[in-house]
C-alpha cells in the first residue's frame, strides 16, 4: 500500500503506524536518506500476517465435562479445607467447604472428606411429604437427619468407601451398598435429571441382575466398590454428587428409600422378637414415640437385624434384673439407657442416649 507524508511525520513513527521498521521502508522506496517532505508518497510493504499452527478441536469426553466442577484447596496445618463450585439448574453455586484428616476413630481412608452438606431436611419437606405416611415420620426422619447430614452429604474415610445424603447411605458393598439402591431410584424416577447430574460425568448404574454403580476412568469402567472408591478419591466426582443434592428427585427418591428399607420395616406390625423362648410383636413391647426413635435409628446404623439383636439383649437384662412378667409394661426409657450402657463403643452409646433429650415422648 502507499502512504502521503505528513507534517511533523518522520521514518520512525511511519513505520509504527504501519507495524513495519524504517529499513524496510527506506528499502522499498530506494531512499538515499531519513529525510521526508510533505505530500511524498512512500510504497509501504505490509508484514505478512502469521500463521499459528491449527489447534485440534477438544473432543468432548466424560473427562472435559469433569472440569466444571471446580476445587480449592486450602491447607490448614493439619488438614485441608476444599471449597466447591458446581452447576445448577438455576447457574454456578457455591457449596460450603468440605475437609479431610477428620477428626474420627473410624478413619479408613486418608484422603477421605467429611462434609455435613447444605441441603437441608427442613428446608425441603414440601418436596416429600406426602412420602410419608404419618406426620411422625417426618419428626422421626428429621431427628436421624440432624446426626447423619444433609441431602448432600458425604462421608469418604470409614469403611463404608463413600456414603451420601441425609441418612448417610454407603455405598460399600460390605456396608449394604444402599447408596445404589438410592442412584437406582433417582435414575428411575428421573432419568434426565440423573443424567444432567451423573451420566454426562462418566456414572451409571448397570441394573443387569444385580444393580451396580459405574464409574469410566482413564483406565476403563470400575463397577461397585472400585467405583465408589474412584469417586471418594476424586473431588470433581464427589462434588457432582454434592450437586445431586439439590435435585428434587434425588432427594425424593433418599426420602422414599429411607422409608422402605428404615422406617417401614423397623416399625412393621408383623416384625417379631424372639425374647427367652416365645416370639412377641415387637409393636406390642415397644410402642411409644421415643421406642419408635430408637428402633428406627438403631436400624440405620446396625441394619435391621442388628437393632433385634440389641434391643433382645437388653430386654432379656431387664426382665431379669427386674423380674418383668409383662412386657407391655416395659419402661422404655429405662431401656434406652440399657441399651447405652451395654455399648462399648463411645459414639455409638452418645447417639442411642440422644433418644431421651430427643422430644419424643415415652407415654405408652
């Protein structure tokens, strides 16, 4: 291209204005000299443009979508906070803030987290209410909530491998692996939602037979324990489950698990106790709120068949120590503390004397 000089114009600031340096213009032109006059017309060659090597278009895999959940970590001597951020429906949220190192007995896992969740039960009781029954379930459910957690909870360091929600399902194959039971009915009720927050991420649940949890990683699909171990290890795949939390369906599907598979069966009509020879309804010995509290809470944390176990002996203690023929009389809140002195365990003896500062009553 050309250019006219103008006044005050020089080489130097030429050249600038057109990217170029004064060599090349005093080249182009055969300029014996520096020295321009107004209205000279100059021939100014242009640099060629560059041209950066073509970039690959990113692939779109399970491995890329990861990368919006975003991780800080922040060392604090003895442990590490993790503060999160994840997709909702509603845009970028912000969680509350997890840590590892937590301060526990049952401690498997080193690079497991404790994170106690911001999903609340009360907050979100009109999404499920009409799951339960009775409006006692609900009171009975929200007290179990505040010594587990929130809808988006997670324990990763005992030997349950990765538990998750109110209630604190585990995953664990050894430990129930109740966890897939609630992925299972989250992905049934819902199956878009369960993929927004799963399946886009590289987690399924496979319900060939036996239904089992997925995860893909680098090195190929783990199934059951390997994968929820991938997950407890991984915190942009344990932050996607924190997202999960907030999902309507998902926390129906953690309340409607609970009721089946806790409440309903610890408090049967038909479910029986063998007690020194002949069986009882266990409704007829055990019937008050707080009884209810305590048998529902004890099957969360022992499983239907070890809160029989527990409560046998301690009934069996109580009728010998206390020569009790009617076991419609049984006082229950004696019990409670039967059942609290016979356990060794510190945490698990803090948790069963909860049920007398619960609020429920002991009036049969």
């Amino acid at each position: 291209m050309t250019h006219t000089v103008q006044a005050k114009e020089t080489l130097y600031s030429i050249s600038k204005k057109y990217s170029t340096t004064t060599e090349q213009i005093i080249k182009s032109n055969g300029l014996k000299s520096n020295n321009l006059f107004v209205g000279q017309v100059l021939k100014i060659d242009l640099p060629l443009p560059s041209n950066p090597s073509p970039q690959p278009p990113k692939v779109d895999t399970v491995f890329e979508r990861r990368k919006i959940f975003q991780v800080k970590k922040e060392n604090k001597g003895t442990f590490n906070n993790y503060v999160l951020s994840f997709p909702t429906p509603s845009g970028m949220s912000s969680t509350g803030i997890m840590r590892d190192n937590f301060p526990s007995p049952n401690i498997a896992n080193t690079k497991g987290v404790s994170y106690v969740g911001k999903s609340t039960f009360q907050n979100n009781t009109l999404l499920f209410s009409d799951i339960c029954q009775q409006p006692f379930y609900i009171d009975l459910l929200h007290y179990i909530a505040k010594n587990e957690g929130c809808f988006d909870a997670i324990n990763s360091y005992d030997r349950a491998i990765f538990s998750f929600g109110f209630i604190q399902f585990t995953g664990g194959l050894a430990s129930g692996s109740m966890l897939t039971r609630v992925l299972q009915r989250f992905k049934t009720r819902d199956e878009y939602a369960f993929n927004d927050c799963f399946g886009k991420y590289g987690m399924n649940i496979q319900n060939y037979k036996v239904p089992t949890f997925l995860v893909e990683t680098l090195s190929g699909i783990k199934e059951g324990d390997a994968a929820f171990l991938e997950v407890a290890n991984d915190m942009q795949l344990t932050t996607a489950f924190v997202g999960s939390g907030f999902r309507r369906s998902m926390i129906r599907s953690q309340v409607e698990v609970a009721m089946e598979e806790y409440v309903l069966k610890a408090l049967s009509p038909n479910q029986l106790i063998f007690i020194n020879g002949v069986n009882y309804n266990l409704n007829q010995i055990i019937r008050t709120q707080a009884g209810f509290a305590l048998r529902v809470d004890l099957c969360v944390n022992r499983g239907l068949g070890g809160s029989i176990i527990v409560l046998k002996k301690a009934i069996e203690q109580m009728i010998a120590e206390n020569n009790l023929s009617d076991l419609t009389r049984l006082d229950e809140r004696k019990l409670v503390q039967k059942i609290a002195d016979n356990d060794v365990e510190a945490w698990k003896k803090q948790r069963v004397l909860k049920i007398l500062d619960s609020g429920f009553g002991f009036e049969k």
